[in-house]
C-alpha cells in the first residue's frame, strides 16, 4: 500500500490567510495536534498546536511561517515512509505530497495505526514468538524449516536490533496457537526464546524467559 492509498483526501488544510484561532478549533474537532498548511495547493509545512497557542486569535498563520516543519512524503512512496516521518517529526498527521510538492491529502495517525496493525497480522489467528539471536547467528532457512516441521507456516517475521548489544530481537507470526513443540524444538536448537503469545505458554515461563534473556546479554 502507498501513502497516497492510505491518505485522507478530505483532510482539512490551512492557509497563510486563515486566522490561528481558526486552526485550533480545526483541530480540536479533528482530535489532532498538527495540520497541514497549503498555498495554491502547494504544501508549504505542518503548523503545530503548541506555536498557535502562544499567537493571538486575531494572528494570521503567515505571522508564524517560520515555525512550519517540513514533514511530508511523497504518495509514491511504501506507507511504513509515514510511519518514519511521523516518529521523526513527532506528528499525528502526515501530509502526502507528490515531486512538486502539490498536496494531495493527509495519513492521520488512526488510520496509519491501522494500516500497521493489518502490516504486522495484529488481529490475525496464530500467535507470535519473539526469539533473541546474534546477528553473526540469524539463520532464517533454519528457523523456517523449524516451523514448518511442526506443520506451521511462518506469517510474519520482522527484526530489530537490541540496543547496545550485538543481539537482534526477531518476531514471527505463525499461524498456529499450540506451538509447545516449535518452543521445544527451538530450545534444542539453543534459540533464546523472549516470549510469546501461545495458548499454551503461563505467565511463570514469560518471567522465565525474560530473565534467562537478561542472563544471555551478560554473557
């Protein structure tokens, strides 16, 4: 899915003319801290809710121009780019421009929670299984044949690095609930498991696997 797929064409936008009262009650009925200013329908920035409470009501949103921050993406872009804008930027709404910076709608943060939530199977049946495994040890073909010897199918599988460690915590989304046995056989493999979400995994063996997780990055 692109940003433009996900963008809500309707947003509404501000104008150097509009007054920054305007802009506030704009965003109290859109449950939002930011919003896109337009000139010619060409995006000029995001005016946020902490610049416009400190102007008065009567003052024009071009009063306080140098304050817009530049985060947009570009329509062509994988939506997961709106996601990064909107960590870097620190917004709830991300505005969708194309190469000459025309401005063809908004991704609220709603919507994009979503689009991630369906990304990643959240919702889905199955469950997840969060391992913590050196980079120089990461071997997907063994891990998938480990699932798939147990008659699973891996749905998911996304990494992230631990910090200051040399260790990356991976999560795979499997379509299976009982998954005893794909924990056992990762055990004999020497799979450091973090957690997981089976049906069949108690509160005691999460604590367990979080502390012999602890363990290992003393090591």
């Amino acid at each position: 899915m692109t940003s433009l797929q996900l963008a809500d064409k309707d947003f509404p936008v501000m104008h150097f003319e509009d007054a920054t009262d305007h802009a506030l009650q704009i965003m109290q009925i859109r449950t939002c801290n930011f919003l896109p200013v337009v000139e010619n329908g060409i995006f000029k920035g995001m005016i946020g809710k902490s610049v416009l409470l400190q102007q008065a009501k009567e003052e024009k949103i071009s009063s306080v121009a140098e304050e817009l921050i530049p985060a947009a993406v570009n329509g062509s872009t994988h939506f997961l780019e709106s996601a990064s804008v909107a960590n870097l930027y620190r917004t709830d709404v991300i505005p969708v421009i194309n190469e000459s910076s025309e401005y063809l709608g908004c991704v609220t943060h709603i919507d994009l929670v979503d689009a991630l939530s369906r990304f990643c199977g959240a919702g889905e049946y199955g469950t997840l299984i969060v391992l913590a495994i050196e980079k120089s040890k990461l071997n997907f073909s063994e891990l998938n044949s480990i699932i798939e010897s147990d008659g699973a199918t891996m749905l998911h599988f996304n990494m992230s690095p631990i910090a200051a460690s040399p260790v990356m915590e991976v999560t795979i989304g499997l379509d299976k609930k009982e998954i005893s046995t794909i924990l056992a056989s990762l055990a004999r493999y020497n799979y450091k498991v973090l957690f997981s979400t089976g049906e069949d995994v108690l509160e005691s063996e999460l604590s367990d696997n979080y502390l012999n997780l602890m363990n290992y990055l003393d090591i």
